[in-house]
C-alpha cells in the first residue's frame, strides 16, 4: 500500500459509508449522465477546464495540457472512482493540482458570489463521469 492509499483508507473509516475507499459508488444525481454533454464540459475552455492540465481523444482542440495524465488513462478505474477524483481529487492526493470540483467546504479565498457554490453541478458531475466511462 502506497500513501495515497493509506490516506483514502483512512479517510474512508472517518467518514464512515459516505464513501468507499477512493472510490463515490452512487450516483450523485441517482440517475446515470450523458456522455455527449460530459464530452462537451471536458472540452470546454470555461466550464471544464480540464484540457488545460489534460490530454485527450480531442482532434478538433489544438491545445491540450501536459500537466496531468491523458485522460483515457481513466480506462482503468471504475465509475466510482473517476466520480471521486472529479469530485475531490485531494481525497486521495492532497497535494493535487486538480480542482475539487464538486466541494464547497474548506476552500479558501472564495470570491463571497461563489462561496457555498460547486465548480460543477451534480448533473454536469454525472455527465463528465459517463463520458470518460466511455473511454474505455
Ligand atoms: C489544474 C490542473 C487540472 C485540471 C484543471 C483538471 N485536472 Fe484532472 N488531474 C490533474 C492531475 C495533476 C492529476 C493526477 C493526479 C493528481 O495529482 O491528483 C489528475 C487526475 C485526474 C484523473 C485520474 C487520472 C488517472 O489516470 O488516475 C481524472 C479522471 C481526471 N483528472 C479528470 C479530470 C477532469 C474530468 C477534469 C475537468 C472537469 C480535470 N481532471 C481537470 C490535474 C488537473
């Protein structure tokens, strides 16, 4: 075991069943998102941002990042555990460069419009996670 992992293990047993490991199960919506509209808040330069540390299977964006791993990598992880790395990516690495997306508590330095607020809303989560559970 890593210490990326004894920290998820040992976040998991503090926070009880909410989550399990590195990994959010369940839907965050209860219902299953659209991978079209996931592929286009991947891509999109105001809303994802993703390709700004990312790569991917991208033709029509020049440029992509190289900041972070190509996001087909995400092939090898289950649906549970892409949610929780969009979700919080700094659950399992807190030092990640990666936004929490879906976390309003604990940030800091929160303009007073956006505090309380996600960077993604749960729909948009659900969609992002279908689209890259496409990838496969
Ligand atoms: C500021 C840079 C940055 C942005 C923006 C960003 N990521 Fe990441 N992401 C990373 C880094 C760096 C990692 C590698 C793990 C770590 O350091 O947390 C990562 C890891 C991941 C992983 C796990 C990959 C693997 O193979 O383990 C996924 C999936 C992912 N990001 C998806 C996304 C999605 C989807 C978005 C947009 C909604 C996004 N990321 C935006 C930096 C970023």
């Amino acid at each position: 075991m890593n210490w990326r992992e004894a920290c998820a293990i040992a976040f998991s047993i503090l926070v009880g069943n909410a989550f399990a490991g590195d990994s959010i199960p369940a839907s965050l919506t209860g219902a299953k998102g659209d991978p079209a509209r996931g592929r286009a808040i991947v891509a999109n330069r105001q809303v994802g941002l993703c390709l700004l540390c990312h790569s991917g299977p991208f033709p029509e964006e020049r440029f992509q990042g190289g900041l972070a791993p190509d996001l087909r990598s995400a092939a090898r992880l289950s649906e549970g555990q892409i949610r929780q790395r969009i979700v919080d990516s700094t659950k399992l690495n807190p030092q990640s460069i990666m936004p929490a997306y879906y976390r309003s508590e604990g940030l800091e330095r929160v303009a007073p419009a956006y505090r309380g607020k996600t960077i993604l809303s749960a729909e948009q989560i659900e969609d992002v996670v279908a689209y890259l559970t496409t990838l496969k």
